[in-house]
C-alpha cells in the first residue's frame, strides 16, 4: 500500500484501488473505505474496532501515547482545575464555555427536569433491596422511554434539545432515588444556594437532617463528574450511537450505554477495583496477585490498569490520586490501608517487565473508588456515579449523530467461517 497526499493505493495480485483519505482537524487522519467492498469484494477486519474511526466528531480528543484528553479543545487538567461539571456539560453540548448568564440559564434548564414522574418513582418499589444499582439505572433509565416517546421527532433539533435537558435533569434524581431505596432512607431536598455536585450529595444523604455537606467531597465529586463526562467512542458512547443510529427512542438508547458501561471492563471496573483491593487485603499479598495478573492461565486481570487508548498516564487517574491525597487528608481518621495499598500496588506494576511492555498504567477506575468509599458510597454505586457523569456525554454524542444530515443505520460485516451451504437431510436420514 503506497500513501501519497489524499489518498492511499491498496494493491493485490490482480487489482489496485485508491482510497480516500479524510484529513483530522488534530491526530490521525482515516482511510476512507465506502468504495472497499464495491471494487474489491473485501470487507476490513476489526473486531473490537481498535483501529476504526466509526464517525465524525468534534466533541472530544485523546492521544493516547501522549496520555490527552481535551473536550471541545480544552485540557482535561484545566476542566477539572478550573471548571464545575454543569459547565463542563454546557461546554459538551455548546461547543464553547458558558458565560454567566449562559450558565445560569442553563443549571436552570436542567432544574427544570429534575422531577421525577410519579410513575418513575413506584419502579424502585419493584426492586428487590439487594438489586445491583446497575440493573435499577438501566431499568429506570429505559423507563423514561415508556413516558417520553409519542411525539419525539428524533431529528427535531428542539425535540433533541428537550431530550438533553430532560435526561440530563432525570438521571441523577434515578441515581438518588436508587441510592436511597437501596438504604431504606429518604430523598434529601434540592437546594438552589448549592453547586450541583453539593445538590447529588444532598439528595444522597439529606434525607437526614442533621448530615452536613463537606466541602471537600463536594469539589472532588465535582472533578469526578467533570474527569467522567465524556470519554470520545468508548464502548458505552457506541452503544448508545449504534442503538441510537436504528432512529430508536433516545432514552432506549442512554439505556443501551448503561448496559454496556456496567461491565468490569469498562465502567464496572471501579467497583472491580475495590473488590480486587478487598481480595489482595494487605502489601504483602501484591507479589502474588502480580504474578496472577501476569499468568496467562489465570482469568484474574489487574482491574484499574491498562486502557485501550491510552498507552501512557490515563490523565485522569493522575488527577484522581491528587484528589485522593486531599480527601483522605481531609478526613479525621486519614490513614486510609486501601489507598496505601493501591499507591504501593501501583509503584510495583509500573516498575515490572510485563506491565512496563505493554504499556499498562493506571486508569481512570484505579482510585475513583476510594474517594467514593471515603463519601460513604458502596462499592456497588461506583458505576453508577460513573453513568451519571457520563450521561452528558453519552447525550451529545446521540445529539451530534441526529444532527447529521443523513442518519446512517450501523451495520458491520462479518468473517464467516461457518458451514458452506448444504442440503437439509429429513431427520430419519439423519
Ligand atoms: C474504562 O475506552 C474508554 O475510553 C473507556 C474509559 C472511558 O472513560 O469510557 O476510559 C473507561 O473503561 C477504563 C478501563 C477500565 N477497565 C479496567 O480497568 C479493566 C482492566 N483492564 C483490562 O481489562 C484492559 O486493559 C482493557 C479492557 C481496559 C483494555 O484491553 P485491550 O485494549 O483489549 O487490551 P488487551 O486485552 O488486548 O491486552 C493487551 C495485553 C494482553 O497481554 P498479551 O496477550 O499481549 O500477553 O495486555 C494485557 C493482556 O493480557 N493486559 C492486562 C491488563 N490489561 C491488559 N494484563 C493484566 N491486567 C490488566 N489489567
């Protein structure tokens, strides 16, 4: 295959195409492959798409050799230094960073849809009280599609627009009412003098009235919110683009990305991780789950580390180690063994062979967990604080993909490798 300026040329024995190339505005530039198959009688071959670009987007760029991570141009570090998630949300959708008016016109909108139909709340009754919150979110989140669905003209920029504020003003009223019901507690009040991240630890933990919001876990949920937001075409962003690309309602489609974030490798890896710590239990343990994530013959993965991008520092796990020292510091009783473990853990790793040769490093799941804990969060809530930040992405990735003038239904190829085609023998023959 030779590359020159636009295009490349792809040569077999008996013929020679030339493919387009579309150029990135910033990091790789794609093959263009619609005439592939015509003229070729080739399909490509990627089973976990790790080397195909499935659309057009302008919402969020990782490098991952070079460990970047910026939303609409933004560095994550500065975001997560110097913004709040309900900005960072309005920069998502926007495209550009709010003005005080925008962002007070737009927390307002969110507020707006932060009420939950009767309908939405006699769900949780349904829930057995053991149910993972995962199962609860993806069940409540599909639920909203039986209320909101006549009507929606999936690509009606205002019918969008009211989509986005509305799951954006339900979910973390779904994800409050699921932490409560699982507590047998009640709902704390939302209160218009709080930030948002201040207003999810109220609804959280209100419900008693003598608890007090404490600063500290209030800005690191913030940033948490903020690192989780949006992540380019993960496997749960494709989800709900490939639900969302069959003209599906948009809520059944936020309800396919849940599924697909719930698992330990991918979302479900921060609860994985507190899990895998409670396993190891103390330092002298690490050698040997070391060497288990090393064996091939055993299942057990580091969870918390390695990424299919980045192949470098995962920026956010960086953030979120700082964010760790701050909270623990914060807290009377600091001496935290878990995070003293995941810091030794983590030095370890990253000093061996195996980790170091495959670029395997810290993710965004490896310390997440352990400000969660020190919140008063289970571990079976991690992912769905995950969700909850997600959401937002999830949401402007399903807006951007409408926005496209033709909506395309997803629907890859396969290799066949099954039976060719046969006669059906009657069963006496048989
Ligand atoms: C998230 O995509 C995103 O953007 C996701 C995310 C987001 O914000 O949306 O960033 C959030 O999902 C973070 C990832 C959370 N998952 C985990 O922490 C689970 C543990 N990690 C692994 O399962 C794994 O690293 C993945 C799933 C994250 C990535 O897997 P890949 O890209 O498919 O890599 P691979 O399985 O092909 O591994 C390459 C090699 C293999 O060894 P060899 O066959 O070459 O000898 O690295 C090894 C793997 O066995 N390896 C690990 C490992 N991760 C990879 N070995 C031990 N422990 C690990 N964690």
């Amino acid at each position: 295959m030779s590359s020159k300026n636009k295009s490349v040329n792809l040569t077999s024995d008996s013929s020679s195409i030339e493919l387009d190339i579309k150029e990135a505005s910033v990091g790789p530039s794609v093959v263009d492959l619609k005439n592939l198959y015509k003229e070729t009688g080739l399909f490509t071959f990627d089973p976990a798409y790790s080397t195909t670009a499935s659309c057009v987007s302008h919402v969020t760029y990782i490098d991952g050799d070079e460990g970047i991570l910026e939303y609409r141009g933004y560095p994550i570090e500065q975001l997560a230094a110097k913004s709040t998630y309900l900005e960072v949300a309005y920069l998502l959708f926007n495209g550009e960073l709010p003005s005080v008016n925008n962002l007070q016109e737009f927390r307002s909108q969110v507020k707006a849809n932060m009420i939950l139909p009767e309908q939405t709340k006699t769900l949780f009754q349904g829930f057995d009280e053991s149910a993972h919150p995962m199962a609860m979110l993806t069940t409540s989140i599909a639920s909203l599609s039986s209320l909101y669905h006549e009507g929606i003209d999936v690509k009606n920029y205002k019918h969008q627009k009211e989509f986005f504020f509305n799951v954006l003003g339900k979910t973390p009223i779904l994800v409050a009412n699921i932490f409560n019901h699982r507590n047998h507690t009640n709902m704390g009040q939302y209160d218009e003098d709080l930030t948002y991240a201040e207003n999810i630890l109220r609804l959280f933990f209100g419900g008693d009235t003598n608890y007090e919001i404490n600063p500290v876990f209030a800005k690191a949920l913030d940033i948490l919110l903020v690192l989780h937001a949006d992540h380019e075409q993960n496997c749960s962003t494709s989800s709900v683009r490939l639900a969302g690309s069959s003209g599906t309602n948009p809520y059944a489609a936020i309800a396919a990305g849940v599924a697909a974030l719930w698992g330990p490798a991918h979302g479900g890896a921060n609860e994985a991780v507190v899990k895998m710590f409670g396993e190891i239990e103390s330092k002298e343990n690490i050698s040997k789950y070391i060497a288990k994530a090393k064996d091939k013959n055993d299942r057990f993965r580091l969870m918390g580390f390695g990424h299919r991008v980045y192949k470098n520092f995962d920026p956010r796990a960086t953030i979120i180690r700082e964010e760790c020292h701050k909270v623990l510091n914060a807290l009377e009783n600091n001496n935290n063994p878990m995070f003293e473990l995941a810091q030794e853990l983590e030095q370890i790793a990253l000093q061996d062979e195996y980790f170091i040769e495959r670029n395997l490093y810290p993710n965004v799941d490896f310390y997440s967990g352990i400000i969660y804990q020190a919140m008063g969060l289970p571990k079976e809530m991690f992912t769905v604080m995950f969700a909850l930040a997600r959401t937002v992405g999830w949401a402007t990735h399903w807006c951007e993909m409408m926005a496209q003038p033709k909506l395309k239904i997803g629907r890859p190829r396969q290799l066949y490798l099954g039976e060719e085609r046969r006669n059906y023998i009657s069963i006496d023959q048989r």
